[in-house]
C-alpha cells in the first residue's frame, strides 16, 4: 500500500504485513512497515516500524522509530526512538536515543541509550603524566 502526497510533496511507502500472513527472509525498505502478522528475519527501515498488538518479529529491527505493540525476539536498534506499549513484548538488546516504556509492558535484555552498537561496557581512561618542568 503506498500514500502520496499531493503535488510535489514527499512521498511515503507504507508497507502492511496483514494478520494470517507469515514470511520468512530479511526486509529492506525506505518506506515504513506495519506487522500485524509473523516475521521471521530482520527488518531494515529508514522510516518507522510498527508491530501491532497480534504482530510478532523474530529477528532484529533497525529503524528510525520503532513501536512495539506486539512480540519481539531479537536486538532492537532505533535511531530516534523506541515505545515499548502496554502490550508489548521485547526479549532482546535495544539502542535508542529515547526510550518510552508504557505500564504493562515486558522487556528482557539490555538497553543503551547511545547512538550506536558498539560496546555496552564504559572504558575509563586515566590521565596521562605530565611532564614536570624545572
């Protein structure tokens, strides 16, 4: 399903995973994807992507904004942001700049709230000797 918009204005790809539907493979879009039906495999969207109440994914996600009113099984990785709703389920890592997390909601794993994938763990550097001048 695709939304335009009028004269000029940018366009949007909407890309709908209906209920009773069930794929298997990696997704790559520019557009935004809404799962109300079963993933298994990664998603990669510039856009938004949104797992619906009944939607399931197994795989990770990577977008710009990320909503999970669903089931997730694997690492999360949203640019922008992350909702977690009172549905939802994620058991997985996530990589967020905001995190929002309604009651009700399960989450199992970690969370960085960075803007990249790179290790969870901190490095404290010390201080290098200065030299002493006489």
């Amino acid at each position: 399903m695709k939304n335009r918009g009028f004269e000029g204005g940018n366009s949007e790809e909407i890309t709908i995973i209906s209920s009773g539907v069930k794929l298997e493979g990696k997704i790559t879009t520019s557009g935004s994807i809404r799962v109300d039906g079963v993933i298994q495999g990664d998603i990669n969207s510039q856009s938004n992507v949104t797992v619906g109440e009944h939607g399931e994914v197994n795989g990770q996600i990577n977008a710009g904004v990320i909503t999970i009113g669903g089931k997730v099984v694997g690492s999360v990785n949203a640019k922008e942001k992350l909702v977690l709703e009172a549905k939802g389920h994620l058991k997985g890592d996530i990589v967020t700049k905001i995190l929002v997390v309604e009651a009700g909601a399960r989450f199992d794993g970690k969370s960085n709230m960075g803007e990249s994938k790179e290790s969870h763990s901190f490095v404290r550097e010390t201080p290098k000797p200065q030299p002493v001048s006489s």
